[in-house]
C-alpha cells in the first residue's frame, strides 16, 4: 500500500517535531507556575488552571513578538546553562572523568538546539495554518 503523492509538501503539522518537546516544556513550566501561586495564595484547583491559562498566554504572546534576535539569544543562554549545568551534574555530583562528562553534556545540548530551532519553525508554520482558516 503506498502513499498518494501530493505534489508539495505536507498539509499537516501534526508530526514527530522536536519543537513540540520545547511547546511540552512550556506549557509543564505554565502548568507548574500556575499551580505554585495558587498554593501560596491558598487558592483551588481551579485557580490555579485558571492562573496557569494566563501564564501560558502571556509566555505565548511574548514569544510571538519576539524578534530573530532575541529569539536566538534567549536559545542560546538557555542552551549553553542546561549543557554546563548538565556538565557540572556529571563532573562533580556523579563524579564522572571529564571527558565522559562532555560527552553526555553534548547530548542536551543537541537537543536542545534542535528543539529551538524546530519550535522556531513550528511557530511558523502554526501562524500559516492558522491564517489559512
């Protein structure tokens, strides 16, 4: 059975991204943050989704107004904390040799450029699919 050809590329952006881990880890990081403040005001559940909505529109606005630049330097800080702190983790905590802890610090570091990089697209192609309904 194969596939019909459709002559372009895909219609859907419903595929296997990286960019989705970094769209998981936001909405986890609102889901937490909400949660975090309802508790220290003694608030229900039901505040704390509510405050973890807000948080997720204010986190997606600021993302979508962004430029190129900011963009790429909030990546790359990001980036560079999470291999160093990764690095350090292996190093001193695990007590690792140095050389197996650069090599396992490359791993989040692969990953996570690729997912900056894919969510940068994604976050395209999210906006011409929206635009096209």
């Amino acid at each position: 059975m194969t596939m019909p050809e459709t002559g372009g590329k895909a219609s859907s952006i419903l595929r296997l991204r990286a960019g989705f881990l970094l769209l998981a880890a936001l909405v986890l990081l609102c889901v937490s943050g909400g949660t975090f403040v309802a508790r220290q005001f003694q608030l229900g559940t039901l505040w704390g989704l509510l405050i973890a909505l807000v948080l997720a529109l204010a986190v997606g606005l600021a993302i979508y107004h962004l430029t190129n630049k900011s963009y790429w330097a909030i990546a790359a800080l990001v980036t560079l904390v999470t291999t160093y702190l990764a690095y350090d983790f292996l190093r001193n905590a695990v007590d690792w040799s140095r050389g197996t802890s650069l090599t396992l610090a490359a791993i989040p570091l692969v990953v996570l450029l690729a997912a900056f990089w894919d969510f940068r697209r994604l976050k395209g192609e999210i906006r011409a699919w929206a635009n096209r309904r």
